[in-house]
C-alpha cells in the first residue's frame, strides 16, 4: 500500500514538530537579547568605546544568574544563543577586516605580530601545565590573551568546550590585564623609546581587547593609531588558523589528552570567506556599520549566555592560580612584543 503524500497546502504549513522548537527556544532568545540590548545601550550612552558590551554582558548574566533562579524555560534558547548564535557572530567578524589591512603591514610587521602571537600563546600554555592549572581555562586564557580578548576565549571553547566558569575566569583575565595595559601603554612610550609607528605596533600586538588597542594606540597620535589598529585586526585573522591547529592538536590527542570528539570548528572557514568577500567588495559606510553593531550585538548575546549559565561559587573555587598565569601571560607578552619591536627595528 503507497504511503499517502502530504498535499501542497499541507506542506505550506508549519510542521507541528517545528513550532515547538521554535516556542522553546524564544524565552532564551528574548533573555539574551535584552542583555545585549542592554550592554550595547550603555556603552553608546556613557560614551565610553572602550566599554566593550561583551563583558557587560557577561556581567549582566552572572548577576541574573547568581542573584535569582534562572526559569528553565530559558535554557534551550540559552543554549542556541551560546552555540549557532555565537558561531555566526564571529563568521560576521570576518567582514570587520581586509586583507589589504593586513598585507599593508608589511613582512616584516606581519612576522613580529605572528611570532609575538605564537610564543605567547605557547608560553601560557606551558606555564599553566606547570602551575597546575587546568587544561581548558589555560587554553582559554592563552587565547584571550595571545589573541584577541573575550572574542578569541569564546571562540576557543567551541574546540576547548570548558566549563562556563572557565570562560568566565578568562574573560575576567582579559578584560583586568587588557585595561592595565590600556591605561599603562601611553605613559611607557616615551620612556622605552618609541616611535609613533613602533608604539602602535606594539599596542596592537600585545594588548587584549580591540576597543583597548583603539584607546591606547590613539594617545599617540593618528600614525600610531592607525599602525595599533591593523596590527590588531591582523591578530583577529590570526584567530582562525589558531582554532583550527587547537582542534586538530585536540583530536589528535597531540594535548595529552584523548579528545578524537572535539568539534572542528568549519565556521572559522566562513570568517576567512568573509574577510576575502570584504576584500573584494567595497562595502558602503553605513552598511559596515551596521554589520560592525550586528556582530557585537550577537557576541554580546552568546556571552549573556555563558553568564546565565555560570555559577560565581564554582568561579570562586578556581583560586589564584589563573590569575596569576593571567598576569604572566600579560607581562610576557608585553616585554616580548617589545623585544620583537628591537629585533625587526621598528
């Protein structure tokens, strides 16, 4: 007997299998959009550029989370805005860079960013290991601190897949250690011997967070400004090519560990196709903006949601350690990064 078929107006119509999918995750959806909503209208409010809405968010969602039983009705969209949403915020992130930006660095400024990147990421990793650290949350801080901040930490736990306290404790090492630098930086330039163009280049390869570069770097003028924002936005690249050799070290078990389940992160490809599409198309102002915003807001959301989900007891219960490889890896990177300046006579 032949199955029957579903008519045309019968296909039309929601599936009743997919209106409850869509239910269940909109209460999570709404929560973690009024945060972002939240963090991105105080930060346009104060002023304050350098008040990065991922970190208010994270904030936000640790309040929420510590301070009042979470519904578990918000769970599954929780969960969406921490994995599909996240994923597709930082292939967005591509469209924030051109390959013509980082190419005008020229080999030997691209050389210093890569090799700074490199040995300090490694650098916190082996030293983690030895302060007995664990595995995720050093992978996760090396990360934000080699990298790029709270973005590069997130991006990493899609290979890592540490606990959400763990994330929590880098980004708190990140944002701490990148506004020290911040404030720091403009008051070392002179002093150390700087140029306007070798104290951006500085800025951009060793502070954390990109709004604390632009901040930094712009206090020495245009020239540096400019110099501190491409060699940061080339670290941002640089992001890609880092999670993809983590996962397949991860699967590898090439860690020390037997993880032949971690993800490969493919949506890392998205962020390179869009970076080439930016490369390629000229797009307009507005719409650039307008991009720049919806990435942030998305990031914001997938952080609201590691927030919602992190208990401030377990973060507690990680102790000193982290923070003092946190702080070693912000002073390595930083003297590094400045040896490398000598080294290639910047």
């Amino acid at each position: 007997m032949k199955p029957i078929l579903p008519t045309a107006e019968q296909r039309a119509l929601p599936s009743s299998a997919q209106w409850p999918v869509i239910v269940q995750l909109l209460p999570g959806l709404l929560l973690t959009a009024a945060i972002a909503t939240a963090s991105l209208t105080i930060r346009n409010l104060t002023g304050w550029m350098t008040l990065s809405p991922l970190i208010l968010s994270i904030v936000f969602g640790m309040l929420i989370r510590n301070l009042a039983p979470v519904p578990a009705a918000v769970e599954p969209g929780i969960g969406f805005s921490l994995k599909r949403i996240l994923r597709f915020g930082i292939v967005l992130l591509g469209l924030q860079v051109t390959a013509g930006q980082i190419l005008s660095l020229g080999g030997t400024g691209l050389a210093m960013v890569a090799l700074t990147l490199v040995t300090t990421f490694v650098a916190i990793r082996l030293v983690g290991r030895a302060m007995g650290v664990d595995r995720s949350l050093t992978d996760l801080i090396a990360a934000g601190t080699s990298v790029c901040g709270a973005s590069a930490v997130i991006a990493a736990n899609t290979v890592v897949r540490g606990k959400q306290e763990h994330v929590a404790y880098a980004v708190a090492c990140v944002t701490l250690f990148g506004s020290l630098s911040m404030l720091a930086y403009p008051l070392l330039a002179a002093p150390l011997g700087l140029d306007a163009r070798g104290y951006g280049l500085w800025t951009g390869s060793t502070i954390h967070e990109v709004a604390q570069v632009v901040a930094a770097a712009f206090q020495g003028g245009d020239v540096a400004g400019q110099f501190g924002t491409i060699s940061k936005l080339a670290r941002v690249v640089m992001l890609a090519p880092l999670i993809m050799t983590l996962a397949l070290a991860m699967r590898s078990g090439a860690d020390g560990t037997s993880k032949a389940s971690a993800p490969m992160p493919w949506f890392v490809l998205g962020f390179i196709g869009m970076m080439l599409v930016n490369s390629a198309v000229a797009i307009p102002a507005e719409v650039s903006q307008t991009l720049v915003t919806a990435t942030s807001f998305l990031l914001s959301m997938a952080l609201a949601a590691m927030g919602l989900q992190t208990d401030i007891r377990k973060l507690k219960a990680e102790g000193w350690r982290p923070l003092a490889l946190g702080a070693f890896g912000w002073l390595f990177i930083a003297v590094f990064g400045y040896a490398m300046l000598k080294l290639f006579a910047f």
